[in-house]
C-alpha cells in the first residue's frame, strides 16, 4: 500500500467494523501473561516472537496449532478449559479501554455509521469486556468466535458482520490492530485502518489502506452525502 491518507481527510463508509482486543480495549499485556502461564504449567518455552503470532487469532486454533506440545494424551477442549480457569487469576493485568475509543464511537453513531464488533475471543469474553467498558450499547452485533466456522484471517467474520448490518463489504471500514485481522478485512473487501502499535509497524501498514495510531485522531467517517451520491449517477431520459 503507497499511501495512508489524511488524517483529516473525511472517508465515505456506512459501517465500521472493529476488531477488540488490541483496538478497542488494551488487553494485550493481560494476554501475553495468560499465554505464558499456560505454557509455564506444562514446561513448554514461548518466546516473544510466539506470543507475537497468537494476536488477533481465536485460542482453539492457537491451541490445536501447539498442542503436541502439551504431551500425546492433551486434548485442545482440555487445555482450552485450563486456559479460561487461568483467565480468573486475580493478579493478571487489567484490561482497560483504548483512550479516545468511547469518543470515536460516540462520534461514529452521530454520523449515522452502524458499528459492529468482529473478535477472535469468545462471547461472554467480548460481551463482558464491552460491558465493563461502557461501549456495548454503540454496537448493533458482536460476531464472536462462537459465530464463525474460521477465525482470522478468514474474512468470515467481516462478511459475517456485514450481513448483519446490511451493507456491502465495500461500504464499510476496518479497524484492525493484528496482521490476522487486517488480512481478514482485506479479503472480506473492506477498507482497512491499522491501528495502535500496528499504525507504527511497517509491515501490517502495508496491509491498510489508513494508519491512525490514536482514535481520537482517526478522520471523520461517514455515509456520503446524498448530493455526493446523486453526483456519480446519470439521469433518466
């Protein structure tokens, strides 16, 4: 991708479509630490560049990708259930909500943009999050882990979303933090923003088409106007 566009330039969209963990809620730290306890608990060394490629992908599919790993009698639902008991851990870092997200979505819904969220985690995980964020009531539909037959980055998610929300894929933004996640908005069809850290990572901005690394910076999005609309179409004779 050769350009990320303005900041300030306004960008034409009905939907906007977010991703959770990483671009609406700082969970990563959190994360990390739970990974490592899981694999701490088996003797299995996991590196940085590990944890790296877990980002914005559902845990079953982490967990069948390592689990010869966990000894030849593991199975993914039995390390999966050691990893949700892991997750109640007092002493795990808080997550916390992305400054500027709870102001972008309020900003978003006054432009008339339906939102949806698109997550690897699961639905108690994401409703739970969104909730003790204050940021459920803005979306129209949470598509969850639950809801799709393949995770990031498969596009089902997005296009999934899409339907819900009634629009076509190419009338809807991204907002993406992972390499998972933004070539799954790509392949759904979606214009993409890379977010946060991915914002400053060379590499996932090349899978965008905008780069903002602080919400509350992102440029105004919006449906077209309906002169804007009427412009692109001829008249009836």
């Amino acid at each position: 991708m050769s350009d990320h566009g303005d900041a300030g330039t306004p960008v034409t969209a009905r939907a906007a479509l977010f991703d959770l963990d990483g671009t609406l809620i700082d969970s990563e730290p959190r994360s990390r630490a739970l990974w490592r306890r899981l694999f701490a608990l088996h003797d299995i060394d996991c590196g940085e560049d590990m944890l790296a490629g877990f980002s914005g992908r559902r845990s079953r599919e982490v967990i069948e990708e390592h689990l010869a790993r966990f000894g030849r009698h593991a199975t993914a639902d039995q390390v999966r259930e050691e990893l949700i008991a892991l997750n109640g851990e007092p002493d795990l870092p808080p997550v916390r909500l992305v400054p500027g997200a709870d102001r972008f979505l309020e900003r978003l819904r006054r432009n008339g943009v339906a939102l949806a969220v698109v997550t690897s985690g699961g639905r108690s995980y994401a409703n739970d999050h969104l909730t003790r964020c204050g940021i459920v009531g803005h979306f129209s539909t949470v598509v969850s882990a639950e809801d799709v037959t393949h995770g990031k980055p498969d596009p089902e998610g997005y296009l999934l979303a899409c339907r819900r929300l009634g629009v076509a894929p190419g009338e809807a933004v991204v907002f993406e933090d992972s390499t998972a996640g933004l070539r799954a908005g790509r392949r759904a069809g979606a214009r993409c923003f890379a977010v946060g850290q991915a914002a400053r990572t060379p590499a996932l901005c090349r899978l965008a088409d905008h780069a903002v690394e602080d919400l509350a910076q992102a440029p105004l999005v919006g449906p077209a106007e309906p002169s804007r609309r009427r412009s692109g179409t001829g008249a009836a004779g």
